[in-house]
C-alpha cells in the first residue's frame, strides 16, 4: 500500500448531521467548510442552520460536487426544532453516525458590563445546542453501535484571549467538559466524543462582527493585528478546522476519544 493512500479518510455512506453548517457571510465559515469535507469524503450531509438561505447554499455545492445533501432550517437551541431535524435526517438517510457541533455566538463584555440577556443567550446558543443535539442522536448512535460527536469549541475555553468575551469563553469551557462527559460516558458503547478548539481563523463571522472591529478599530487593523497574534503570522481558515474534524470522524481516528484537539497554529501554547 503506498504511503498516500493511508492518508485518505473514507467516510464513505456515513451520514453526517451539521448543525451551523452555513455560513454568516460570503466565503467559508467553519461550519460550511466542515460540511462540503465531510461530503468530499464521502457523507451523506444533512445541512442545519438558523438561516435557510445559508444551509441551502451548503448543500448545494455538496450536491452541485455530486454528493448527496439535505438543507433544513433549525434553531439549535431549540428542542423542538433539533428533534425535528433529527427526523427529517433519518427520514432522508436512515441513520446518524456524524453529529457535528458548529453553533457558536460572540458577545462582548465583561462580567459587570454585560447585559444578563446577553450571557443566558450565549450560554443557551453555545452550550444549551451541544446538549439538545446529544441528547436526541445519542440514543440513536448507541442503538447503532457506532457514532463520532465533534464539537466546535474554542481556545478561548482553555485562555483568556485578550478580548472583552466573559459569556464567549465561559461558554465555551463549559463545551469542552461536556464533550468529556459525553466520551467517557459513551466510549463502551462505541461512540467517540471529541471537541476541536479553533484558534485565529479567518471565517466570515469574524470579518463582519462589530465586537471584533471595535476592539481592533476597523476592519482592516483588526485582520492584520489578528494575523500578528498568531504564532504563525498568519490565521488559519476554515478548512483547517474541516480537515481535522473530518480525521476525527475517520476510523484512523478510532481509539481518539475526549480530547480537545487544537486547531490554532500554536497560539494555545502561549503563556499570554
């Protein structure tokens, strides 16, 4: 076998559930990255997002690449609208082996200065999602035998990132030990949990968020001083976080189970 077929994850006729696989602008987002790699390897995709639009876009360029893909409309923080997108996945392919995690909101402000609103809505979108997602395709891989969660989380939920994202990092703390929970809890039963922490990507959320430009002062500071802040000199992209979920839904990921994997260039060795 030559060496470079080892390196080809086949997810072949796995069928993979993407909550945020649209994209909040144009360009990749690291939901819609992960999505379309998913189908390159061979998944079937359901596409969910809060705006229709944006999950329709994804699941055509994975069928317009002749894959096969579903676009629902979802809010994940909703139960009744992740039981019913459960549903419709199993009703368009019959089963959920890849339960992908990629909603995430970015409020500003610090423990006095933010508004109560603005902490329970992130903790309701960014961790609240996790749960109600788990929750109703757990018991569905565990009747399968076999099933991989990857949760979007951040390095800001393991250091202090420099901005003004008390409920952010908070938040996205409390992912990375439910992912854990998950793992531990589920290993016996032949479903992986792992959390994938994004360090400085160019996505379009962070191109257009007014609490980025703010802090930095304008748009075009703010992507050079977040390219001088990584290790690398440069961010990394959305595909960079879609490769390696794709590697941890891959069976050479098999006995990779509860870890919070960095995808950073290195910024989560930093001291500060």
């Amino acid at each position: 076998m030559a060496i470079e077929d080892t390196m080809m994850f086949d997810l072949t006729d796995q069928v993979a559930l993407v909550f945020g696989a649209g994209s909040s602008g144009p360009g990749w987002g690291n939901g819609k990255a992960a999505a379309v790699a998913y189908a390159r390897a061979g998944a079937k995709v359901a596409c969910v997002d809060l705006n229709s639009t944006a999950a329709e876009e994804t699941a055509h360029i994975i069928e317009s690449e002749g894959s096969r893909a579903i676009a629902l409309q979802g809010n994940a923080a909703i139960e009744e609208d992740v039981a019913r997108v459960v549903t419709e996945t199993l009703q368009a392919f019959g089963k959920i082996e890849i339960l992908h995690n990629n909603i995430g909101i970015t409020p500003f402000g610090g423990p006095v200065t933010m508004d109560l609103a603005d902490w329970d809505r992130a903790m309701d979108v960014n961790v609240k999602s996790v749960l109600l997602s788990t929750r109703h395709v757990l018991p569905l891989m565990e009747a399968h035998g076999y099933g991989v969660v990857t949760n979007i989380s951040s390095v800001a939920g393991i250091r202090i990132s420099g901005y003004d994202m008390a409920a952010y990092s908070t938040s996205k703390a409390a992912v990375n030990q439910l992912t854990r929970a998950i793992a531990l809890q589920y290993a016996p039963k032949g479903i992986r949990a792992n959390a994938i922490l994004p360090g400085l990507i160019d996505t379009p959320l962070v191109r257009h968020a007014e609490g980025f430009k703010g802090h930095h002062g304008d748009a075009d500071k703010q992507m050079a001083e977040r390219d001088a802040m990584s290790p690398t000199g440069k961010m990394g992209d959305a595909w960079d976080v879609a490769h390696a979920a794709v590697f941890l839904a891959s069976r050479e990921a098999k006995y990779i189970n509860g870890v919070l994997l960095p995808v950073d260039g290195g910024l989560s060795c930093r001291a500060r």
